[in-house]
C-alpha cells in the first residue's frame, strides 16, 4: 500500500480534529488578510475579499488613474505640435513618401498638404508648445508630460480603440480599468473599483467591450455611471419592495447561490453574489457620491460643471446638437472623476464622443467642432489638475488624455478638393500623435520626444502603446512583465506576450 494513503488510513480522530483546528484557523487569518489588502483574495472568496484592497508587486507612485479618452483622436497639429513647415507648403500636393505602402482610413489619390489652424504659442517654464484653443490646459502644462511621438499598430477607431484599452485590437481581452482592479483592487467596498462616465452623446466606436473584463471574473468590469437620472441604471429596488425585504431576498440568493457554488459550480456563481452584494450597498453610496450639489459655488465654477444637467444629445444625431461648446457634461464629469477617486474608486474612465474630424457636412471640420469640443473640455480639464493638487489627491492619481490615434498632415480630400470652411479634415494617423500623462509620479512640464519638420514620424522617442501600458502599470506598482492571468493555457498580459514593451522611466520622477 501506497505509504501516504497507509498513514491516513491509520490517523486517529484526536490527530483530525488537531489539524482541523489549525486548518479553519488558517482559513480565518486568510480571510481576514485578504479583506485588509495585506494578501490577495483566493478564487471563490467571498465579494469584499474579491474587490479588497491588495498590496502592489512593486512601490507605487499612484493609487489612483482618471483616463480621459477623446474617442474620435482630436488633430496633434491643431492642438499640441507647432510645424511651420506645414504652413510655407500649404495646399501642396503631398509628397509620394507620405502615401507609397500606407494604408488609410478614407484618402485616396494624392491629397494636399494641410497647414495647422490654428495659433501656438510657448507657455510655462518648460516653454512648451501649444495652441490657442487650449488656454487652461496650457495654465498647468507644467504639471504635465507630454507624449509627442505615440505610435499604435491599428488606424481604425475600433480596433485602435480595443487595442489601446485592452492589449489587443479583437474582442474579449480585459480592459485596463479591470486589469488594474484585479490586481490592486477598491479602497472603498461601497463603490465599485472600476467607474465610466461617458459624455459627447455617443458611445465609442468599440462599444462596452472597453470596460468590459473580459476572461477576468466580471466583477471587475467597469460600471458605467450616468451624470444625469438614476446613476445607474436598474439600481433601484422595484416597487414595493423596501430595504429590509431586499436584504432577505439576497440572503436567501446568496445561500442557494453558495450551495450550488459547492456542489461543483462555475466561479462565476461566487461573482454574481459579489455583484448582488455590492449592488446593495451601492444603492446608498452610489447616489452620494454622484450628487454634485454639495459641492461650493467656486468649485463648479471653476470646473464649468452644473449639478443635474440633462444633455439633449443623448439620442440625438444632429450635429447641432453633439457639438455644443456650452455642454457641461464633461466639466460634471470630470469633477464626479476628483469625487469618485476621493471617495477610493482606484480606476475612473471618461469618454468623450466627438473628436473625429474628417471634414464633411456632418459636422467634423477641424475649424468648426475642433474649437467647440475644446471649449466644452479643457477648463474642466486644467480645473481637475488643480483640484487633485490643491487637495493632496494629484501625487497619489495618475491622469492620461488621448485619443486612439492622431490626425495626417494632409487634408482629406474625399469631400472636396478645395478648402472651404467646414470641409476641413485630416485621416487617420497611427505613426505619430500626441497623448499627456499628469500627477501619479509622473515629471511635469517634459516634453518627451518629436517628431519631422511635417509631423509625420518621431524622431526621437518612438513610444509605442506597448510602453504606455507598462508605464501605467509600473506607476500603480504592477510590473508589467509578471502581472498576467492564467486563461486556455497560457499567461495572458495586458501588454501582450513578447516582451518589447518597455516603462518609460524617464517620464518618472
């Protein structure tokens, strides 16, 4: 007989009940561990271990990321790179280099060179260049770092859209925010770790799937918040059904829920009561935290946001109504953001419809909804910079702004040949286009690389969206290279399976 099952055939009932003991008290001291944050939940924990907070890999510099994304990829030669270049060649035929074995998005034939629409000028002590129609963001530009020469490997919105948020340009991968909850989970067990707020009017190209989590447990997938009516939706109890009845029906759910998870069930079963039970204490904190009436006059002013604001552009497809500089859905949103990361929620995703500006009658010129959507987004932008810093949150909460892509120094000549106001747009551009990171160890007022005389390739400091990624992670205390999830036999990373992807340490402090 095989001599491990010969010595617990032969084991007595006062042996049992010894390591018994020691192995419920072992359980006990791990769970309470693991609703501290001082080990990692196990698979099957209960829903406060499952978000409780875990300590990083690595020494953080952030505990928190606001991600403001401008779906659409607003123009870098409109807002953040100076080519005079561009000027002197204005309307020239583009030259061939520009267009041999590239593929774009909607240019064909040869288009014409497109000059930058607007001013720039120099501002702050690091002399960065920047445009007019950013005149608050350049009032904290010091704050930030400037990415120059970001490069991506998809020039459609989609997939260039999925590739950015989850590592891959197809559908079903983890996206950043759940990643970073996973890993690191909430610092506050009413409120979701993971939080979108969606402003413009529209979704983005790449649907739910950017918040979505994917082969992760759904517990993490981002929960998207409204700025105006029910926070969120179907929060509520139904009619008729009061606090204390509902605490009983999740009791009573959770209990069948835990039985079947016993007899062999998906983990999936223990997540779904973790989202029922957060669900319940959400009904109270949820609505606190998104009520922006409590908030001094100076503040809202200072952001331009107005509690209770109701867009009419979201179900509209006019453009009349999507382009509207006087929307304060963002300036809530971005000041819900400083709310939301105070109250403890670790990752906060703002998207922005409206960035796309290929010239048409549809409304996406750059010289008439490029002005407009700045309006409606960078006091409110340049006012969450403040407001992080002014209450001690900046150090701790690492801030990125960016589109998928960025705009080609040709116009589009799809539309027509000529220039003429309202008709003016630029393609796709995956090559090089301008992101800024802000707070969260990150060194302001540097700019970090450049790019030609056109705008067209870096020159110095290629970034990859690789590098992006790992510098994210690395700044939350995640090292890029070992964090990963063991999913149909191998060890999927967010920055994807080889290792080119590189933390920007020179973007640190």
């Amino acid at each position: 007989m095989n001599p491990a099952i010969e010595w617990h055939l032969n084991g007595t009932r006062r042996h049992l009940l010894q390591t018994a003991g020691l192995g419920i008290g072992a359980m006990a001291v791990q769970s309470l561990l693991a609703r501290d944050g001082v080990v990692p939940a196990v698979a099957g924990a209960s829903e406060s271990a499952a978000l409780a907070a875990r300590p990083p890999l690595l020494a953080p510099r952030a505990k928190h990321v606001i991600y403001l994304h401008m779906a659409g990829s607003p123009s870098q030669l409109e807002l953040f790179e100076h080519k005079p270049e561009l000027q002197r060649l204005h309307l020239q035929d583009c030259p061939e280099s520009f267009l041999k074995g590239k593929r774009f998005a909607f240019i064909r034939g040869v288009p014409k060179i497109l000059a930058g629409q607007f001013r720039f000028r120099q501002y702050g002590e690091s002399g960065q260049w920047i445009s007019e129609l950013l005149p608050n963001f350049a009032g904290v530009v010091d704050r930030a770092c400037v990415i120059r020469t970001m490069q991506t490997e998809q020039f459609n919105h989609a997939p260039s859209q999925l590739f950015l948020h989850t590592g891959t340009a197809r559908l079903g991968n983890p996206s950043l925010g759940s990643w970073v909850t996973w890993g690191l989970g909430s610092l506050n067990e009413n409120l979701p770790g993971f939080v979108v707020l969606l402003s413009g009017g529209k979704t983005p190209d790449a649907g739910k799937s950017l918040w979505g989590s994917g082969f992760l447990p759904s517990v993490y997938q981002g929960v998207n918040c409204r700025a105006s009516g029910d926070p969120v939706l179907y929060l509520g109890d139904p009619p008729g059904i009061d606090r204390r009845t509902r605490r009983r029906m999740l009791d009573t759910l959770a209990e069948m829920n835990s039985a079947e998870f016993a007899r062999g069930g998906d983990p999936e079963t223990q997540t779904r009561i973790s989202q029922y039970e957060l669900a319940y204490r959400m009904q109270t904190a949820v609505p606190r935290v998104m009520d922006l009436s409590g908030e001094p006059k100076h503040i809202l002013e200072m952001y331009g946001a107005q509690p209770g604001y109701t867009s009419p552009a979201e179900s509209a497809d006019d453009p009349r109504v999507l382009y509207r500089g006087d929307d304060p859905t963002f300036a809530n949103n971005c000041l819900l953001a400083r709310r939301l990361v105070e109250s403890g929620v670790r990752f906060v995703q703002l998207y922005d419809w409206g960035w796309d500006h290929h010239g048409s009658s549809k409304g996406e010129s750059i010289d008439e909804t490029l002005p407009i959507k700045c309006q409606a987004s960078e006091r409110a932008i340049a006012a969450l910079i403040r407001d992080l810093e002014q209450r001690g949150l900046l150090d701790e909460t690492l801030i990125v702004w960016g589109g998928e892509f960025g705009r080609t120094p040709m116009m589009q000549n799809n539309v027509r040949t000529e220039l003429q106001k309202g008709f003016v747009g630029r393609d796709h551009h995956p090559y090089a286009f301008t992101m800024w990171l802000a707070g969260g160890g990150i060194r302001g007022g540097l700019a970090w690389g450049s790019t030609d005389e056109f705008g067209y390739y870096p020159v110095e400091h290629p970034t990859t969206i690789r590098d992006l990624q790992a510098t994210i992670l690395h700044v939350l205390g995640l090292d890029p290279q070992r964090f990963s999830y063991f999913y149909q036999g191998l060890q999927n990373r967010l920055i994807g399976p080889t290792d080119e992807a590189r933390v920007l340490e020179a973007l640190l402090v």
